[in-house]
C-alpha cells in the first residue's frame, strides 16, 4: 500500500504558516496525486466495512475555506452507502424546540459506515454565535458541555475526526470576489457570507474560544491550511488515511458470467421506437 503501509496516529504540532512559498501543483500532479490517494480510500473503505468501523469526520472552517472541494475528493470515488455526507439545512421550528444536539445524533453511524458533516453541531460555535442565533448562555453551555458529548461519543466505540479548514484574509476576499462575478459559483454566496467578511475578527475570537474548549486528546481539532485548495486536499485525505490501521481485505477473484440465451428476443428492436433524445454532442 505504499507510504501508508504503517498506520501510525499522527501527533498534533503546529501548523505550517498559510503563506508557503512551495510551487503551485499542476492539474497532472494533482490528479496522479489524488488517484493514489483515492484509491488507498477505496482499500480503507473494504476495511472499515469488514471490520464494521464507525466514523464521524467533522468539517468546519471559514466561509470559502474550501470545505466542500476537500469533502469532495474525500467521497467522490467511495460508495455513498459507506461514505455518507450529512450538510444539514437551519433546524425548523421543531427542531429549535428539541435538544440541540438531537438533530445530529439521528445521522450517527452504524457498523460499517463513514458519516461526514459538512458543519455540524460547532455550528453553535460559529455562525450561531457570531450572529446572535443562540444567547451567550447557550454558547457558555454548549462549550462546556461539548467535550463530554464527545467523550461518549469515543467511549461508545464511534472515530470522531475533526478537522478545521484555516484560510487567510486575503483568500478568503479574493474567493468571494470570485464568487460574485462567475456564474457557476454564485450559488455558493449565501446570507451568512458578506457578515462573515465584515466581522472576520469576531470569528477569529469564536474560532479561538471553541478550539481552547474542545481541542481534547479524545477528540483533537486537526487544523489544514486551506489556501491552496490542492495542497489542501490531499493533505486532508493523507492524513486521514494514516488514522486508520487498515489492510486490503481478501475478495473472492470475480468472474464476469456469460449471458444466457434463454428468453432471448430482439431487445433493440424494442427500443427503436422510444424517446430518444437528440443528440447534441
């Protein structure tokens, strides 16, 4: 399996400073890069099928800090039957009268699975905060309470992986700016980004108080710089496939069937006369 034969859990140290000056990868690099990392994926998802493992990977980071394209390369090429994304919408009015953590906890996983939020219950760290969405008494409470919940979590047997996306002030604005003229990522400027350019600082704080809180040895924050949205990625993937004490598990060598004769007919033929669309390209 390569450089990540020997499972070893990676230590916590600090962070590179955001602004390296190691060269931009090219689209090739990447993709070989990303496709040896995908694969070991794929090996690792055998493993914590067979040996019914379960995980939770928690994303959080600043608005544009790359989230979604980490998450991507994350699943794109596992099943979203073992891998399962989780982004929840703002809690309905029932769900604001629930416990707060109630509505996460139905997502949880089972033997087998990988269940990743894309934000998650740190919601009530940040924009919750921030906002005004929850009181100070709520945020108090929520920090408190919060590495304990996490504890059980690990006790019960569950992987939590939590990993916070870092991206500086400088690509963050030229992100949105990017956001506003291009069409195709329009979409990704929502209500909650323009106030979360304005009051960068009161974010920091936020950040800076939820990681003193809950940075634990059961549940540590894994931090990744994220302004080079490539380097990012598969540092994320690399990282997270050393967590794990995987090996390929032994398959049975598939062999592809003949196809019976029996019942057979002209099964073209019958579709000759259906809606076809026209072909544009």
């Amino acid at each position: 399996m390569g450089k990540h034969k020997e499972k070893k859990q990676t230590e916590i140290h600090p962070v590179e400073p955001l602004n390296t000056n190691k060269p931009k990868l090219s689209g090739k690099e990447y993709t070989q890069e990303l496709r040896k990392l995908q694969t070991e994926l794929c090996l690792l998802q055998d493993w914590i099928k067979h040996t019914g493992e379960r995980v939770i990977v928690v994303f959080e980071g600043r608005d544009a800090a790359g989230k979604g394209g980490t998450i991507r390369a994350l699943t794109e090429r596992v099943s979203p039957r073992v891998f399962r994304t989780v982004a929840l919408p703002a809690p309905t009015e029932r769900e604001k009268s629930q416990m707060y953590i109630q509505r996460y906890l139905t997502h949880f996983p089972a033997a087998g699975e990988v269940i990743v939020f894309d934000r998650s219950w740190y919601n009530r760290t940040g924009v919750e905060y921030v906002m005004g969405f929850c009181t100070k008494e709520q945020h108090r409470d929520f920090l408190k309470v919060c590495p304990t919940f996490e504890q059980y979590i690990v006790d019960s047997g569950i992987k939590l992986v939590k990993y916070w996306l870092e991206v500086s002030n400088e690509e963050q604005k030229r992100r949105f700016e990017a956001r506003i003229d291009d069409p195709l990522r329009q979409w990704k400027l929502s209500a909650m980004d323009l106030p979360s350019r304005e009051r960068w600082y009161e974010y920091s704080k936020a950040r800076d108080m939820m990681l003193d809180a809950t940075d634990t040895p059961w549940a540590p924050w894994y931090i990744i710089g994220s302004d080079d949205k490539k380097r990012a990625r598969l540092n994320c993937l690399s990282h997270f496939l050393k967590l794990f004490p995987y090996e390929p598990v032994p398959h049975e060598k598939v062999k592809l069937p003949e196809r019976s004769m029996k019942h057979s007919y002209d099964d073209e033929a019958s579709m000759s006369n259906r809606r076809w669309i026209t072909e544009q390209y």
